[in-house]
C-alpha cells in the first residue's frame, strides 16, 4: 500500500509539472506571437489553501486505514 502510495504521489507530480508546462508553452506562445494579448499574472492563493486542507484529508484517510488493518484480527 505505501509503494502505490508513493508511485500515485509521483504521478500526481509529473501530472502537475505536465499541466504547468502546458500553460507555460501557451504563455511563451503569447509573449512571442501577439504580446499585447498576454493574460495578466494572477496569484491564486485559494488554491493553495485547499490543497492543504485535500492534504490533510487524505492524511486522516490514510492514518484510519493504517489504523483498522492494525486493530483487524488476525486468523
């Protein structure tokens, strides 16, 4: 469970590195084709937030999982 935990967390990394990339490639494409129509930079700050708050979540499902496979009787 900890190994496929471990690859599901890098995949969700390359997956994020792919989606920025994506928007970069789009950006650069902008700044060099039409740069009077470049969007503006805005921080998004929600974001960060829930994904913290997600990550705590999963934190808590992860720990209660570990928790009932230690507290199941054994055979």
């Amino acid at each position: 469970m900890i190994l496929r935990g471990a690859a599901a967390q890098r995949r969700a990394e390359i997956e994020t590195a792919r989606a920025l990339n994506h928007q970069l490639a789009g950006l650069v494409a902008f700044a060099v084709h039409d740069p009077q129509h470049l969007p503006e930079f805005r921080p998004d700050h929600d974001d960060a937030a829930h994904s913290q708050g997600a990550r705590e979540v999963d934190h808590e499902r992860v720990r209660g999982a570990l928790i009932a496979m230690a507290l199941r009787p054994r055979p």
